[in-house]
C-alpha cells in the first residue's frame, strides 16, 4: 500500500539505501520460532541523503552544479543524512531511535539518536552496515547508530513501539510480544546477584543476543583526508562496497578510488549498554 511519509525529513530526497535483512544461517537452531520471526519480519533501514539546501537555490545554484559534476567541496558531504523505517501500524516514516544505556537500574527507555554527519554518497553491506563518503573522507556511522541499526534489523524493538516505550514488564506478561528491551536487564552479567528473575539468561534471550550480534557491523571504516581534495561525488551510484563489506569504492571526479576497512569486536557497539554482559552489577 501507500507509504505516508509527511513530515519525515525536510527537503528533497536525492538517494535511498536500504538495508538487508539480518542473516540467520550461521546461527544454532533457534530456541524460540518467535525470536527468529521476529529478525526476519523486521522493517527495514532505510539511510536517505536530503537536499536541504533548495531554499537558497538562487543564490548557491552555481555551487551545487558544480558539486554535483565534480564531487563535495570542503570536508562536509553535500546532503543531510536520516536514518528511518517504516512503521508497520500506521504506514508512516519515523525516525529510527537508539537503544538505552547500560545503566538505568531497570528503567531504561529509548534514547535520541544524534544527528548524522552530512554525506556526498553512501552504500550499505550487511558485514559494514551503512559507509559513507563526505568530502575527503570515507566512514561508518558512529557505533550507537550501528548499534540502534542492528537492534532494529534483530526485531529487538518492537515492544518500545507498542508498550510504551519498552516497558521492563512486558517480556513476562506477555509471550506474544517479540521485543528485547523489555528482558534486557538480565543481560548485565547474567550471575542472579540482586537481579531477581531478571539475574539469570534465557534460552530465548541468548538466541536473541546471537541474533544482535549477526546483525552488528564487523567491519568498520574510518579513512579519514584519503581521497583527492575535490572530494567524492555525490549521488546514489557514486559508492558501492564489494570484497564482502571490506572495499569501499567511491567515485571522485571522472575518476575511482578503494579504501579498505578494517575488522572490529562485537564490544565496540556493546560496551556500556543495555546488551553489555560485562556491565556491573552495581546499578539496581
């Protein structure tokens, strides 16, 4: 059906990317179809470059032919970036959102994503996530956007959306609901110190964790000043990624240029969050 996208992002959207489902074929057999179902029934991801500069056409008009031919002058990409999905009650764009921080002593809720940096190009790899080029410059998003990404493309979010916001009560009233944010206290540790219920893990919650991590970026890229000074071009087919996530290949001018990434631990996204088994036990 129609998608309604009012009032998603100002400005003209010049690129979408979306992403790819999270992969399930190297994981154990999953102890619970829900939290399968719930990877595969996701929404995707998807990164769109806006145009938010068309109210000062007349006066930049020269500017932005120029960079649309050549490539992104300065260090900044051409385009604002936003990160959204499509939400499966009402049809409707939002905002993806973050996952809570590791110590909320039970009562975490979803937090606001910083803005994205401004990007000339970008492309998406399920081994990479979302890499982007902005002048000079070829990078992934910041790790609590990737982590955000993969908590959406593992179903983990889906109570946030219906029970207010992930409500720490949901995941033991109701088995129907396929979320994670409502079980993820017993995530810190997992040794039942002052954690009643919530202080050994679950079957169902370890599967859902593999399923986190399969979704997580395991190659990251951070070439910083590396390409030629008049910068990567801009546009949707200026990027691509190949060599399994690990290349980015980026056009700047009438020219191409590879930049390798580089493989990074699970701990880069997980550390100090809701999912982090190594967080203290501290916090009740």
């Amino acid at each position: 059906g129609r998608v309604d996208r009012s009032g998603a992002v100002p400005g003209a959207v010049v690129a979408i990317v979306q992403s790819q489902p999270v992969s399930l074929l190297n994981l154990p057999p999953a102890s619970h179809s829900i939290t399968s179902a719930a990877a595969a029934n996701a929404q995707p991801i998807f990164y769109l470059l806006v145009d938010d500069n068309r109210a000062a056409a007349a006066t930049s008009a020269a500017s932005e032919s120029s960079s649309s031919a050549t490539g992104s002058a300065g260090k900044e990409g051409a385009y604002a970036a936003h990160l959204i999905t499509v939400s499966g009650r009402n049809g409707k764009f939002e905002q993806l959102m973050g996952v809570p921080g590791g110590d909320g002593g039970g009562k975490e809720r979803k937090t606001v994503l910083s803005p994205l940096s401004r990007a000339s190009c970008a492309s998406y790899h399920p081994s990479c996530g979302y890499v982007y080029a902005a002048g000079t410059s070829v990078l992934s998003l910041p790790p609590t956007h990737a982590l955000a990404i993969a908590s959406h493309l593992a179903g983990l979010d889906e109570d946030g959306k219906e029970g207010g916001g992930g409500s720490v009560g949901a995941f033991h009233s109701s088995s129907s609901k396929r979320g994670l944010l409502s079980s993820v206290p017993s995530y810190r540790g997992g040794h039942g110190h002052g954690h009643g219920h919530h202080g050994t893990i679950t079957r169902r919650q370890e599967q859902q964790l593999a399923i986190l991590k399969a979704a997580l970026p395991s190659i990251v890229f951070d070439a910083k000043s590396v390409l030629p000074s008049i910068g990567a071009r801009s546009g949707p087919d200026a990027m691509c990624l190949t060599c399994g996530g690990r290349v980015a290949v980026v056009a700047v001018g009438d020219s191409f240029f590879a930049v390798s990434g580089h493989s990074v631990a699970d701990d880069r996204y997980l550390k100090g969050t809701v999912f982090d088994g190594s967080a203290s036990h501290g916090h009740e």
